[in-house]
C-alpha cells in the first residue's frame, strides 16, 4: 500500500539516481532504416560556471525538459545537451575576491599564467554548482555529453571561427568607441551595464564665440512662441551632465532647423580651460527644445558625439586613461594641474573653475540615468580603443532572411520584431575583452605593430617568415564562444556522427533579453558555418516577477528562491507551476500558488491510492476499446481528449495549455467525476461491471501518470514505481523510458459523453445552487424534474443511485409542476427544482445576498473611481493597472452570481 503521502525530500535524490545510471538521458542509437529522422534536440542555455539557481532558470529549464521528456517519450533520438558558460568577468571577479580574502597574490602580482591556473583550479572545485542544482530539478540532460565554453574542443572551434572569419574580410581591428569599466579595465557588452537613475545636474556653460562673432539671441516671446525681443550675445550656452569630458570638446552642433543659431553654423567657439578651437556644426542629433538648443559634442566619449563627429568630421581627443583619469597623451592643450585626476574630481574643478570665470550661466538639478558595470557597479565610461570586431551587418543578413522565410519560427511570433529591429539596425560587435580568464585573441604583433591571425602560434611565426612574436593580451567576449554552442558542442569542426543526427536543433527555449546578444548571433554563426540554421524555433519564456508584478530583488526581500521551494515543497509544483503560468509575458509568482499545485499531486497521489483500496490493478491483455460501461466509454474519451491537449500544447510550445488541460482532467474529470461514479460500481454486485471498471481504472490512471510525466516527474515516477507490484507486469520498467500514449479517435463515445456529461452537468447545478442559496452541508432536499424528456427521463431512472449520492439529495422524482417552495434550475433543457423553503430561512438568506451583493458594488464603485481617474491610469504601473482591471471582473463576476440567487429566492 502507498504511503499516505509523498515525501519528495526521500524520493527525489533516489529518483534521480536510478534515470541518471540507467542511461536513458543518452539519445536512443539511431535506426540502421531512419537515420537521423528521428532526432530532436535542444541545447541548453548555457549558464554562468560561478552562477547558482535562481527563477528564471528554473522556468527555462523546465520548460527545455518537458520539451524532452515528451519527445523522448514519443520515440525520438532526443539529445538534451547540457553545459556551461566561463563567464569572463564574473569568473575573474571571483577568484580575484577569493585571492583577496586568502591574503595571496593578487592576480596582476602572480601573472597570467599562475591566474589562470588559480582559476581552472577554482573551477574544479566550484564550478559545478548549478550544473548539481539542475538534477534537483529533475533537468534529463545528456550530461555525459556535458561541454564547457573553455574545453579543449570548443578552444579550438573558436580558434578556427575566428581565423576563418579574418580570411573573409569579418573580423578586422579598428578604434572605436566602448563601454569601458576602469574598476576591471576591459570593454564590457551591452548586456553587462545597468542603467542606474541617479541625482545628478546640467551644468550650462557659455562657450565664447571666436573670430569677435556675435548674434541676437531671442530673450521674449509672444503667445504664438514668436521671438519679440533680442539681446546679442557673443558666447553660446551648452548643457552637460558631464563638464569633465569638456577637455575633449571638438565640436558644438545646433539643430539645422533651429533659425536661433542659423548664422553661426561654420563658425567657431573657442573652448574655456584649453582655448581649443572648436567648430559649430549643424546635426539632427541636436534637440532644438531642450535646454539652449546646442549640445558640445565629444567623439571620443559619448557614443552619439561619436556618431555626430563621424558626420561633421571633427577630431577625437582621449582625455582619459583606463582608469579613467584625466591625461593630455592625446590632447597636449589640456591644462597639466588636471592630468591624473579622477573624472569626478575634475568635474568638480571644472565647475568651480567655471564658476570663478564667469562662464558657468546655470545649474539645474536632474535625476538621470547613468551606465553602471553590473559586476563592479562603477560607472562606465564612453572610452575610445583599439579593438577586435566582427562585420555583423553582413553577417545579419543571411539571418535575417531565414527568420523571414520561417526557416526558424518565434513562440510567441512577436519576439520576431525585436529580433529583426536589432539586427536591421546592427552595429559592429566588439569582441575583445581585456581580460585573462577567456579565449585568448588567436592574434600575434611583430616588433612592427603587423597583425598575423592564425589558430596556432607555429602558423603565426610561419606566416611572418621567422619573426619574433608576442600573442594579443586580450580574450574574447563570452558570447563570442556561446554564438558557436549549437554546433561546436556537437564536435565541429569535425564530422561528427552527432553533427551530422543533431545539427540542426528541434527548440531554443530562452529568454526575451537575449535575443540580441545570444539567440541573433547563434543565428549569424550557425548560417555562416554551417549554411543551416542552428535550430528550427525560438521558445522565449517569460520574466518572472513576485504576486504583486514587481521585479524580485534581494533589496526588496521578495527573492524566491527555487532551491527553497526544492527543499520545502518539492521540484514537482514548482515544474507545474512554472508551467501553467508560463502563458504570460510576466508571471506573477508567490509561494502560495506553488502550495496549490502541490496540493494537485497530492490529489493524484490520493487518487491511486484510492485505487489500491478498491483493487483496480491492470490485467494483462486488457483492451479499453471493448469496455461497455457507460463511465468507461466516457473516461476513455476524455482521456483521448486530455492526450491531444497536452501534446498540442508542448508541442506547440504552449506550456500553460499542456499544464491546464492536465489540471482538468486529473482533477476535475478523473479525480472528482470517473472515481466518484466508479464507487457505487466497486461497491455493487455487478462482478462484470466491477472487473471491467477495475482494470479501466488502474489502465486510466497508468496513461494519466504518462502524460503528467514530463511536467511532474518525480511523483509519476514514485507512482510507476509503486504500483508496478500489483496487477500485470507492464512493458517499461520506468516511466522515464515509457512510450507515450497512442489513443485513436474511436476512443470518444458520443453516446457516453452524452449520458455521462448529463449526470455531471445535473449533479454541478445541484452543488452550485445548494452553495448560492447557503444550503447546509447535512440537509438533503428533494429533487423533482418538471416534465423531462423521455431521454432524460430515462437517464433519472438508470442513475437515480448516482444523483441521491453525488446532489446529496432525498429523494429524486418527476412532476408535472414545479413543488411549492422549490427553486428551480435548468439542466439539458429540462427544469428541476429543489425544495427549500423548509430547509432555509428564506427572509436571512435574502438578506444576505442583498449585503453581499451590496459590498460587491462598493467594490465595484471604488475600483471604477480608480481606473476612471487619469492620472491613476497614466501614472500607475502597467500591472496595478491590470490588476484593478482583474479585480473589477472578479467583483461584477461575483455580484452576477449572487443577484442571480437572489432573484430564485424572490420566485419563491
């Protein structure tokens, strides 16, 4: 007999154990007659080596396994192929911190070579964390396949891409400009800086005309914004929220459109501080209505100066170091009482400076956003430097096409958009990090500055004729090697047999916020080396957020941390919940909901051991298409139906819609419906009528546990397990490796569907009237049909037992009229009626309803001041909005019900 519950603290390490040792995580070998057409495969997202499990992996990972479960359930070759990312910056970061708390070396005192090795040492060590954590999951990955983005394989595959992609005119150096981090003085991606709202200022500063140029400036306006007075100024005022990168002015630009500065266009300034000269060009990158109208423009730190000196031809200055301190290396006319100086200690100069010279017109105080290293939290600094970098905008092309002609397919379509915005739009990709921890640049300099790009040094010395060489210092971005994860995991540049099964991959399941770095460049790599895409859809999960919509942060205290949830409730209701919410863009997480759906293994877990009780075992060669009894006829289509809903829904990549309709059918029509009809059957003296629905039960509940398995493993697993003593021996020792069920159409009985979905719309009406009108749990009222039709009338007669048990009801009879004191309802067009008016106070109920129908409408009042107050709607964030829209529909919803009741109870 099953234990009373589940215990997944036990359970779930042994279960794990015994999928992981029998080897069916392993794709089947493939057929000598199918080759590759039975492959499915998925690579995972690779996480960060020094990362642990948070959220969002668990819902990504679950869904790449229900994925997987279910196509390898289904028959497929199906390789899960896991592994994990060598996370540059991160990784340094740590075992720097690591070396410090230890009081050794640091790492630029022990070189490179003595670090990295401290690194890989760490690795071996630590660097496992999150692979362990997603076994806990129940994660089904092929992890004898397991790869890392700094294997000796993937070294080499990058080595090969990077050379090839220099042949081809892809891969060129050049000086441009970087989000640079002066705490770990590399150039860091797009995705690695945070925008962070900070109290901050522009200062206005009057920068003099030079050459004795003046102009009347408009000082008055009338009501048609028409300028009405002048005064004439020999100076034009600029704004900035940084003065100190004014030593690298080159420029002013005003808009071409603004008849302020029309006359001065060509002109110049001449810069306070240095006594630059400095030109006044016209760029739309000027916005006439804010702040005076001209911007100084900066080339060498600022990315739009960068693009408005490119237009206007001006000059870029460096005026700082990779510490970001201010230097005249390049700009000999900077002032030498400011070199070495912090950037904000010269912003503070500058601006007293300004002030003491008169030249500072205003301060006006802001809050703004300013870039921040997401791993040092310093801010980052525009920086211009030679860097390694990829030609994307050719390299886009190819895919940009293939999602345009559907080679690969978004889930949901609309992230197609994001994915085409970016890559229509695409800049030059920076690859090179100043780092240590990485793929080192395959690139070797002569005492000359020339470039030799090869995968070997051998091939470097060849290629220069014998010269000494010294290798680039530099590594490669991370997502550099993670564009190549789809192919070189699988072995390329070899031929390998699973490149050649594999290649391409079914599903990509990740994030909306990788599109640009990881899922696009995938698509770039994968086209270019392998002339195929590298997988067929892109499956992009939601964000999780906390119940109130709000994006979960350890300052807020409203982490919920997957491993806690493993650990307190299971991995099962958090798959399932991950699952049935995954339909939304933002899922709104709490642990309660996560207690729900335990409660629905629970349900399942209680369920068979109902069917141990009453002895429903299998029985070898029980065929479920000769059952007669009515209930069995109806569950076998049921259960056809809940099949269909499931594998439409993994298999369209609509997880809630797999997880719903699983829901539906175990709770609602095995659980409540077919166990509760199969009682009296149990109980009775029928034994053909017992046998059959015995053995379709225990049929029932083994499809059910099937397709329940790839969403919740580990208690299907259990359950398997458990009753594979009792009843006939079945084909799969484990679940894992079960097939899954193949249930033809001719399973749905319109006859049984119709009988049974009679009795339980019947008994619902019941149960829902007897809630409206407050009927007692112990009362029993009797039931009388009006005149039904002969079918129904029949269908009283066959289930009177059933309707006295499942109504609770005294006695169930048909009339001609409605009784005296009865409330009707309406069930397949035929009235009924419950009588009542002996059973409850008609006077107190009615005025119940009336309050609650009366505290609903208060509700609904102050819900509709809310949304019809604009203000509320314009300032408030978009999930309170739709929460207040939420409650209003549960609040009229609710209030319909109960006006409903009250208007039965005023007929009487």
């Amino acid at each position: 007999m099953l234990d009373k519950t589940f215990d997944p603290k036990s359970a779930e390490p042994r279960l794990y154990a015994r999928w992981e040792d029998s080897g069916l995580f392993a794709p089947r070998a493939a057929a000598a007659t199918d080759g590759a057409a039975d492959a499915y495969s998925i690579v995972i997202p690779p996480p960060n080596v020094t990362g642990s499990l948070h959220i969002g992996h668990a819902l990504n990972n679950t869904l790449q396994d229900i994925l997987t479960r279910y196509h390898r359930m289904k028959g497929k070759a199906v390789l899960w192929l896991p592994g994990t990312d060598h996370a540059g910056i991160a990784t340094q970061m740590v075992v720097e911190r690591q070396l410090a708390a230890a009081g050794e070396p640091g790492r630029r005192d022990m070189g490179r070579d003595a670090f990295v090795d401290k690194v890989w040492e760490w690795k071996g060590q630590s660097g496992g964390t999150i692979v362990r954590q997603l076994r806990r999951l129940g994660a089904s990955c092929d992890w004898s396949r397991e790869r890392f983005t700094l294997d000796e394989g993937l070294n080499a595959a990058v080595r090969k891409v990077f050379v090839q992609l220099h042949k081809d005119g892809l891969i060129y150096r050049d000086k441009r400009l970087v989000n640079w981090d002066p705490h770990f003085q590399t150039a860091i991606s797009d995705l690695e800086v945070e925008q962070k709202e900070v109290d901050g200022a522009y200062w206005h500063f009057a920068y003099p005309l030079a050459d004795g140029v003046t102009y009347e400036h408009p000082v008055a306006f009338d009501d048609e914004g028409k300028a009405t007075a002048f005064e004439t100024r020999d100076y034009i005022v600029v704004a900035t929220t940084r003065p100190e990168t004014m030593l690298g002015d080159t420029g002013v630009a005003v808009h071409p459109t603004d008849d302020r500065y029309a006359g001065l266009v060509g002109q110049f300034v001449t810069l306070p501080i240095t006594g630059r000269r400095i030109p006044i060009v016209a760029d739309e990158y000027a916005d006439p209505t804010k702040g005076s109208g001209a911007v100084k423009i900066t080339p060498a730190h600022d990315f739009n100066d960068f693009g408005v000196g490119k237009r206007a031809g001006l000059a870029t200055l460096n005026v700082m170091d990779s510490l970001a301190r201010i230097t005249a290396a390049d700009t000999p006319d900077v002032p030498a009482e400011y070199e070495g100086m912090d950037r904000f200690a010269a912003r503070k100069a500058i601006v007293a400076r300004a002030e003491e010279e008169g030249w500072l017109k205003e301060i006006e105080k802001t809050k703004h956003a300013v870039p921040h290293g997401d791993r040092s939290g310093v801010v980052i600094e525009p920086w211009l430097t030679d860097q390694w970098y990829v030609d994307a905008h050719t390299l886009a092309q190819p895919a940009i096409k293939a999602v345009e002609q559907g080679d690969t397919t978004f889930e949901p379509a609309s992230y197609s958009k994001v994915y085409f915005e970016w890559l229509r739009n695409i800049e030059p990709w920076c690859i090179s990090r100043q780092l240590w921890w990485g793929h080192r640049i395959p690139a070797w300099y002569d005492a000359d500055g020339n470039i030799y790009v090869a995968e070997t040094e051998e091939e470097a010395i060849a290629q220069s004729g014998g010269k000494a060489l010294t290798q680039d210092e530099d590594v490669l971005d991370t997502w550099f090697s993670s564009a190549l994860w789809p192919f070189s995991t699988m072995g390329w540049p070899e031929k390998t047999e699973d490149l050649q099964r594999f290649y391409p991959t079914g599903d990509l399941v990740t994030a909306a916020d990788i599109i640009f770095f990881w899922v696009a460049r995938m698509m770039m790599m994968g086209l270019h080396f392998m002339d195929e895409v590298p997988f067929k859809r892109v499956v992009i999960n939601g964000l999780v957020l906390d119940e109130k919509g709000q994006k979960m942060s350890k300052s807020k205290g409203n982490v919920i941390d997957p491993l806690d949830i493993i650990d307190e409730l299971g991995a099962d209701p958090l798959r399932f919940t991950m699952a049935i919410l995954s339909g939304t863009r933002r899922i709104k997480l709490s642990k309660q909901r996560i207690e729900g759906y335990r409660n629905f293994g629970t349900k399942l877990w209680n369920a068979a051991r109902f069917t141990q009780m009453n002895e429903a075992q299998r029985v070898e060669g029980f065929d479920p298409s000769t059952v007669r009894q009515s209930i069995n006829r109806w569950i076998r289509g049921e259960l056809a139906r809940a099949e269909r809903q499931v594998a439409d829904g993994i298999e369209g990549g609509r997880f809630d819609d797999a997880a719903s309709a699983l829901y539906k059918f175990v709770w609602n029509v095995f659980c409540d419906w077919y166990l509760e009809l199969a009682k009296p059957v149990f109980q009775g003296a029928d034994e053909a009528a017992r046998a059959e629905t015995r053995a379709m039960t225990a049929w029932t509940l083994d499809q059910t546990l099937k397709l329940m398995h790839p969403v919740m493993p580990f208690i299907t697993e259990e359950l398997w397990d458990k009753l594979a003593e009792e009843g006939a021996p079945r084909d799969e020792a484990m679940l894992l490796g079960a097939a899954w069920p193949q249930l033809p159409d001719s399973f749905i009985d319109p006859a049984a569907d119709a009988e049974i979905g009679w009795l339980v719309d019947l008994v619902t009406e019941v149960r829902q009237l007897r809630a409206e009108m407050n009927v007692p749990p112990s009362a029993k009222p009797p039931l009388t049909f009006v005149s039904p039709s002969a079918e129904n009338a029949r269908l009283i007669e066959l289930h009177r037992p059933l309707i006295l048990t499942l109504a609770r009801v005294s006695e169930v009879s048909i009339a001609d009229a409605l009784p005296t004191g009865a409330v009707s309802l309406v069930v397949s067009g035929d009235t009924a009626a419950l009588s009542l008016a002996d059973i409850i106070d008609l006077t107190a109920e009615k005025a119940r309803l009336v309050k609650e129908i009366a505290a609903f409408d208060s509700d609904i009042g102050h819900v509709n001041k809310k949304l019809g107050n604009p203000n509320f709607v314009a300032r408030a964030a978009p999930e309170v909005v739709e929460e207040q829209h939420e409650k209003l529909a549960e609040a009229e919803a609710g209030k319909a019900r109960l006006e409903a009741a009250l208007k039965r109870l005023e007929a009487l």
